[in-house]
C-alpha cells in the first residue's frame, strides 16, 4: 500500500510541475493550464481505454482461434474491424487534444 501511494503522490507532482514551471509573473490569471490538462487528459484516458479494448480484443480472437481453428478466417476479419473502430478512438482523443491546444 506504501508503494501505491508512493505511485500517486509523485504522479501528482509531475503533473503539477509543468503548471508551476510556467507560471506566470503579476496578478493576471491566465486559463491557459485547463486546456493543457484537458488535452492531456484526451489523449491519455483515449490511449487507456483503445490499449484495454485492443487487448481484450486481441485475447478473445487468439482464445477463439485456437478453439476452433477452421474459423481463424471469419474470426481474423472481424478482428482487423474491430481494431480499426478501436483505434479510430484515439485519433478523436488526439483531434480534440489539437483542438483544445489550439484554443490558447
């Protein structure tokens, strides 16, 4: 459990340290930080979730295929589909990363 927090507490910091590496002299606020972190967030829970989706995908045709062998052809086709439609997934998470980045 102590390495667990551990983890979390120095992946906060480094995700706190680009805010305060940039941080802005004077009184004026700058919102500048939320897109950054907003496309951060983007790109990392899209690239999350299409890693656990391909995996599974990945796993289930392997187990499938090495049930029943003579179906590898209809299993493969409708692997590469869905690792298409998996991946197309995190380009919008990128897309939207790009947009927020270019908001500022």
């Amino acid at each position: 459990m102590r390495k667990f927090g551990n983890l979390v507490l120095w992946t906060v910091f480094f995700a706190l340290l680009p805010v305060a590496a940039f941080a802005e002299d004077g009184g004026a606020s700058s919102n500048a930080w939320g897109y950054a972190i907003g496309a951060g967030l983007a790109v990392g829970l899209a690239g999350l979730g299409c890693g656990i989706g391909q995996g599974l995908t990945a796993g289930n045709t392997t187990a499938g295929i090495a049930r029943n062998p003579g179906a590898a052809g209809a299993m493969f086709t409708n692997f590469i589909l869905g690792m298409v439609l998996i991946e197309s997934i995190s380009i919008y998470g990128l897309l939207i990363a790009f947009l927020l980045l270019n908001k500022f």
